[in-house]
C-alpha cells in the first residue's frame, strides 16, 4: 500500500528517572558540621544570612554580603558556595507535549514531528539520557529505524531522530535552551544527534548529556517519518522511552 494510516505517540508516564550513584566517594549529604545534639546548617563567611525567613503566609532566603557563588569542583569533590543553597542532591526530568498524532503518511511526503524534554542535575557530575525503546511497530512489524545520521529521503522507509534545529525536510526542531543561561546550564546534545538535518534512532544510544551539576537544559526532539510504497500499512504507535541517569 503507498498510504497508510499512521499514529505515533510519545507517553510522558512511560519516561523514567534514574539517579546512579556512580561515585561513592563524593559526600552526598554535602559534608555538615554536627555533633550528637547539634548541627550547622549551610556554614558562610559573609555579613549575613538565613535560609528560612517566614511568616505565617510567606517564606523568603536572605543574603547580604557573600563572598563567593556559585558551583566549585575537583575530580573528587565539590561545593555549591553561596547562602542560598541547598545541601541535598537531585537530577529533575520532565516532559512537554508528550502526545503526537501524526494523521496518515504518504510515500511523497515527510512527516515532521517535535516533543521536549528539560533536565536538571543539582550536586551531581553530570548526566545521561538515552533512548531506551524501539522505533514505532505496526503489530509485529517494526518501522526501518536511522543506524548512522542520515538525511531525509523521501520515499524511503525512514524513522529518525535529532536535538538541534533543523532546514530539512522541513524548517523545524531547536537548539538546547539554557536557563537562567549557559553560566549555569551545561547540557549538551550527543554527537551522533548533534547535526542538523541529519537523522539517527539506536535504541539504548545516548542522546543528550552534562558533564557537571547543571540547571535547567531544554532539549526538543525532531522526528522524520518516512514510507516507502512497499510499507505495510496499519496504525503505527511509538512509545518513546527516555531514561535519565545522574552521576553523583
């Protein structure tokens, strides 16, 4: 059949968030001062400070006169300075737009398609993502995934992916967005998914990573699908599986 009816799907609730403790040697709880009966909380040099300041319907962090801000790091250890900040390490990942229907596909035409996805990684040495499902099935046939990156062909079975913005087939797809900005973000798009309008889709490859504690990297995914005449035609589904890993 040259058309087929085609539905592809991203599922937020089958994304999943791992926390690898890959480092034991680095003290997770941010290296306290306590004693039996006491503890120092988020010790400072500086002319003032408090971390919970509240009232009975709002709460404030104050600062006043630091010396140093900001994430500091060896190979074995580092420290977040600054009287703001939290001593209890995380990795956040979450997921927008995370349902797609495509409609029908034709064997001339490209379809397009875009989700994203933000990570965090707070008091880490950095984080992975990576695909961890297959490409879209139609009952037990599976759609012709991209093993190297390739460009679009129209009218050749293709299913691909890319994180960067992209003129081919189509005008669409983003560049990581960094907030507040890259000072403080660090996530970066893997090699093999870092060129424009060059398509790849590996089950279990790496697709997006840091190599330190970072804030917020917005990441968009751009999908191609492509058919040939000879593609079985059916529903198609795909349930794209993300698994973030933070390295601590």
């Amino acid at each position: 059949m040259s058309i087929m009816s085609w539905k592809q799907t991203i599922k937020a609730t089958v994304l999943g968030v791992l926390i690898l403790l890959a480092m034991p040697a680095i003290a997770l709880a941010g290296g306290q001062s306590s004693s039996t009966n006491y503890q120092v909380n988020e010790v400072f040099f500086g002319s003032g400070g408090e971390l919970n300041a509240c009232s009975t319907n709002y709460c404030s962090k104050q600062s006043a006169g630091e010396t140093a801000v900001g994430n500091t790091a060896s190979s074995n250890y580092q420290a977040q300075a600054g009287f703001n900040t939290d001593r209890t390490p995380y990795i956040q990942f979450s997921v927008s737009n995370p349902n797609i229907n495509l409609g029908t596909l034709t064997s001339t035409t490209t379809k397009t398609a875009t989700a994203t996805f933000s990570i965090e990684a707070y008091l880490s040495h950095g984080y992975t993502v990576i695909n961890a499902s297959g490409p879209p099935t139609n009952g037990s046939y599976t759609m012709a995934a991209l093993s190297t990156p390739t460009a679009s062909s129209v009218g050749t079975e293709q299913f691909g992916i890319n994180l960067v913005a992209n003129t081919a087939p189509v005008t669409f797809g983003a560049n990581p967005v960094y907030t507040p900005n890259n000072t403080f973000s660090f996530g970066q798009v893997a090699a093999s998914y870092s060129s424009p309008n060059l398509y790849k889709y590996v089950d279990g490859d790496t697709i997006a990573y840091s190599t330190a504690s970072s804030s917020i990297t917005t990441f968009t995914i751009s999908y191609i699908f492509n058919v040939s005449n000879v593609t079985p035609g059916g529903t198609y589904v795909l349930n794209h599986v993300l698994v973030a890993t933070g390295t601590y």
